[in-house]
C-alpha cells in the first residue's frame, strides 16, 4: 500500500512538471522504467544555482524553507521515519530544526564557497550544503542532546 502511494505522489509531481504531450509521454516512459528497475531517481528540481542566486533574499529564504518542508514530508513518501535511530533524514531535521533562520546562512555560504557550478540544481547543493553543517555540528557536539545522531 504505501508502495503505491509513493509511486502515486511520484507520478503526479513527474506530471505536473512536463509542457507538451510528447514530454509528457516521455516522463511516463522514464517513470515506468522506475518502477520495473526500482532506480532512485533525484528529479532535476525547479531551479539551477544561478537562478536561485537571482530571486531576491526572501524568495531564496521560502525556497530553503520548502526544501526543509520536504525532508520533513519525506517519511510519508517512503523515507525512513525521522524517529528511526540510524536514519539520515532524523539527523537532518535535528540539525536543520536547531537552526532556525541560519538555514539561510549556511545555504549562502556554501553556494558562495562553490560558485563554479551556477548550472547544478540547487535543490540538491542546498541538501548538501545542510548535511556538510549538520556533519560538523554533530562532530563537535560534546553535550548529550547529540546522542544517537550520526553522521549524514
């Protein structure tokens, strides 16, 4: 059952994404092809790092905060659970969670440190942005709220 919801939400976000009936066909053909092999497949995400540098400071701020948004929907679309002990996405949104507004500064910094890939999604560079933070805060955390976090 929760298979066929996962592939359910896949399909309709790989729908909603496509212009013109021949590309609509062929994001039907790539999803089938999902399915029979079972590939993980990143989609390519809205924006590029250089677009995502073009919209003004609370437009960027929405665009992280509804990547985070997404971490924290993923257990419903099949990832592990954030209460799960060695999952990745739990270590994610502890970190992300004690963040507060400073997702934004992190996200900055990163792209400004990696500025040779303005053509890279930035869905995918603001996840590895926050899992490069949350690996050095999990690192240096020595107080006990940190028990149990891994390493992403």
């Amino acid at each position: 059952m929760k298979e066929n919801r996962v592939l359910l939400v896949l399909a309709l976000l790989t729908l909603s994404s496509c212009h013109g009936e021949s590309q609509c066909e062929l994001r039907l053909k790539n999803l089938q092809e999902i399915r029979d092999n079972q590939w993980s497949v990143i989609d390519p995400g809205y924006l590029s790092v250089s677009e995502y540098l073009q919209l003004d400071e609370q437009r960027q701020r929405y665009y992280v905060d509804g990547i985070v948004d997404g971490m924290r929907l993923a257990p419903f679309l099949g990832a592990y659970d954030q209460t799960y002990p060695e999952s990745k996405l739990r270590t994610l949104l502890y970190c992300v969670g004690s963040w507060g507004n400073e997702r934004q500064a992190i996200v900055d910094d990163f792209f400004l440190a990696n500025r040779k890939r303005p053509n890279d999604r930035a869905h995918v560079l603001i996840y590895v942005a926050l899992s490069e933070a949350c690996n050095d805060m999990i690192k240096s955390c020595t107080n006990a709220t940190c028990q149990g976090y891994s390493e992403i």
